[in-house]
C-alpha cells in the first residue's frame, strides 16, 4: 500500500488521518472544497486536488491510481438534514468499483450501535445520513472497514480497544483514530466489519 485517497482531510480526524498516514511513508491524495481549509503542515506533502465529493468525476479524479480510500467526511458543527455525505459515499464507491481499487475505512459515529429512538435528538439528522452511509458500504463487494467512534477528543494517544458490532467506551482519542483507520486497512481481519473504538480507561 503505497498511496491513498482521502476524503474528508481537513477535518479534526481527518488531519490525524493525514498525519499518520505522512507518518507510515504513504502518498496522499485529497478531495478540498478550500484551500484555506488545508493546514500548512501539510500543504506541500500531499496532492490536492479541488472539488466537491458530490461531483463524481472529482471523486474518480482522486481515487485513479491509489491503493485504498479512508473517508471521514463531516459536516462541521452542521447538523441539519443533509444528503451530502451519502451522495459522496455513493460516488466513492462507485468510482472504486470501476478503477478496482479495494481497500476502504469509512469513519461514522457510535450512535449507530444505538436503538434509533435512543439517540440524542439534536442528532437525529445526522445519525440518519449515518446510516444511509453504512447501509452503501454494507451492500458493496468492496474490502471495506467501517469505524464507528465515540466522542471523538482532542487528547494524546492512550490505549484503545476495538470491538466488532458495539461500542468499548464513551471517548476516542482524535489521534488514536486517525491512525486506526489507515492502519485497519492492512489488518485483514477487519474486513466487511463494523468495529467500535474507543479509549481503555484505567481505574
């Protein structure tokens, strides 16, 4: 594995994604709505091209040529109904379908463990796009890996435990998922899984 696609890069996750993966050696290529989105950590060590991830033949552009695709697109502090997100998943699946490109990790949310009842409604929206994101990569034939953190914080590196189908814990570290969803994508047995992460908390 030597060069990835990234979408969702200059989010709080998606830098750890970045980062990490800069880390291993890998070679980058990102979807950017804005420039000034992009930190100048990283600038000028990855490729970018700009566009949005509804476009598909955007979403083609990036993915041509790479070994594995990690998604953590988001919505910011947005939480009103959207379509946005699952839209690009579908172009993203689609697009690795037709370049026969394999390796995905696709970044969700714990609340899709929960009974949809028992969310919190200030979240129903985008729990609901969630899952229509899930329900996409579940019907793929694809080597995907979905990753459904807690509360995602902006602490140091701890250790973390991974489950499959439940959630371990209330809180990831920002930066301990940014590396688990590069690393997941060479670790077979996660394959076609739906994993929880989260931190150990010790007593």
């Amino acid at each position: 594995m030597q060069k990835l696609a990234i979408f969702g890069g200059t989010g709080m996750t998606g830098q750890c994604v970045v980062d990490h993966a800069l880390r291993k050696g890998l070679k980058l290529r990102l979807l950017v709505r804005d420039m000034k989105t992009v930190p100048n950590t990283f600038r000028d060590k990855v490729e970018i091209i700009l566009g949005d991830v509804t476009d598909y033949t955007k979403v083609q552009e990036v993915i041509q040529g790479t070994d594995g695709v990690v998604v953590v697109l988001g919505t910011r502090n947005n939480l009103e109904p959207t379509t946005v997100l699952s839209t690009g998943t579908e172009n993203i699946v689609k697009a690795m379908k037709e370049a026969s490109i394999q390796k995905l990790s696709i970044c969700l949310s714990s609340f899709l463990f929960y009974d949809p009842e028992k969310v919190p409604t200030i979240f129903e929206h985008i729990n609901k796009e969630h899952k229509r994101m899930l329900d996409i990569v579940k019907e793929c034939d694809l080597e995907w890996r979905a990753v459904l953190p807690p509360h995602i914080a902006d602490e140091p590196s701890a250790e973390f435990q991974v489950l499959q189908d439940k959630s371990p814990g209330r809180t990831i570290s920002k930066l301990d998922l940014g590396k688990f969803l590069i690393d997941c994508l060479t670790q077979e047995q996660y394959i076609r899984r739906v994993l929880g992460i989260a931190t150990v908390k010790r007593s």
